[in-house]
C-alpha cells in the first residue's frame, strides 16, 4: 500500500558492517545494543542522504 502512495522503502544496507555475524543477538524485543543503536544512526544518515537526492 506504501508503494502504491509513493513511498520509498529504505533498509538497512549491508555497508552497515555490525549487522553482520552470529556471535551476537540483533533484534527482538529487549534493549537495543550498542550495534544496534548504532546500526539506527547509520540508517537515519542513509534514509536522509535519499531524501535529499530524491528532493531535488
């Protein structure tokens, strides 16, 4: 339905080196860890920097 509206769908890349590896657990309902606090920022830049290249 998103797409259909016009949304872009925006993941996080695999340039995200931390969400690589099984020797930690990512994801779930508990606190976030410190990769995946940062995992966030590094998507927050990303969804940003497409933003700006589809604004203009």
């Amino acid at each position: 339905m998103l797409l259909h509206l016009g949304m872009v769908v925006v993941g996080l890349p695999y340039a995200f080196q931390g969400q690589m590896g099984v020797d930690t657990v990512k994801g779930g309902a508990r606190q976030p860890s410190q990769i995946e606090l940062d995992g966030a920022r590094f998507q927050c830049r990303h969804v940003a920097a497409i933003a700006a290249k589809l604004a203009t």
